[in-house]
C-alpha cells in the first residue's frame, strides 16, 4: 500500500503544492488515513458512519457541504458489486485514480472505468491484494510450510489513472518522474 499511496501522491502533488483529495466510498477509512499522512488535505466520505473515524475530523457520513467544490484528485476505491458511484466521482475532479480486484468483484461489470464520463485511461498498476500479502507472511515465515510450492492466489488490485483529455499529458509526465 505504501507505494500506492506514493504514486497516488505524486500525482496529487504534481498537480498542486497542498493538494485537495476526496476518497469516495472510503469504508472503514484505513486507505484515507494513509492519504492523508501525506496530503493533510484528504477528506473520506461514505454512505455510513464507521467506528474507525471517532476522533479523526477527516471523516463523513457523505454531506454535500463536504462534497462541493473541485478536488484535484478523486479516489474511488471498492465499490460493492452492481453500486455505481462514477457519475458523482466524475463531478469531483478532473483526475479520479480507481482500484478493484482483478477478480472482478467491484462495481459495474467487474470495473470501475471512467471512459463514458469524459476522461481517458493515463495509466495503471497493480499490487497484491492484503490476503495475498498475509498469506504471504503466514505462509513463508510464520509457518513451516515448503516455500518453493507457495503460488499467490492472483488476487491483486489494479489501480488506473484517469484524466479529463486536457491533463492526460501532464499526468502521463508527473508519473514518469
């Protein structure tokens, strides 16, 4: 995640010095609290209220006083299966980074493509999923388990980049760097 959280950054930083970061749909708000350790301006909305954000002021039940206004990034992460929050996503900013599971367990379809709403794919990545990650560690050094037979399960997440087509060039330079 930390690298994740290091190109979703450079982006964000790329396009403004204190950079404003609106996580849609951010849960339990564990991704948020890493965004905003390293952009203070971070804010986390979902649907409901989680346990995890008593005493941290960067978190909402979704209120559109905290929604108006342009972010320089969204991000928008899981969504359940068949939820479809890309057209209000689409409204918060010109640059929307996505995740979901390369099994196809998020979203519309299996994705969260941004093409239909006037933006165009920059780039993307992928990263193992925290069960891989924890099986990784449960497997391999906790465990007496023959390592050469450990196989990941392919449950990664793919991150893309999207950008409204006037700053797909810019972006495209930002993450080169």
């Amino acid at each position: 995640r930390k690298l994740d959280v290091e190109r979703i950054a450079a982006v964000a930083y790329g396009l403004s010095d204190n950079p404003r970061v609106i996580d849609v749909g951010c849960g339990n708000g564990d991704f948020t609290d890493k965004l905003y350790e390293v952009m203070p301006n971070t804010i986390g909305i979902d649907i409901k209220d989680f346990p995890d954000w008593e005493g941290k002021p960067y978190f909402y039940k979704r209120a559109a006083e905290k929604e108006k206004g342009k972010y320089d990034l969204a991000f928008l992460g899981w969504m359940e299966l068949n939820e479809d929050y890309r057209k209000d996503t689409s409204k918060f900013a010109d640059v929307i980074v996505t995740t979901y599971d390369i099994r196809g367990f998020c979203g519309i379809d299996g994705n969260v493509l941004f093409d239909s709403f006037g933006f165009k794919p920059v780039a993307f990545w992928w990263t193992p999923t925290w069960a891989d990650v924890d099986e990784t560690l449960r497997s391999t050094i906790f465990s007496t388990i023959n390592k050469e037979n450990f196989n990941y399960r392919d449950f990664h997440n793919i991150f893309d980049v999207y950008a409204k087509p006037e700053l797909k060039d810019k972006i495209v330079s930002i993450l080169k760097q």
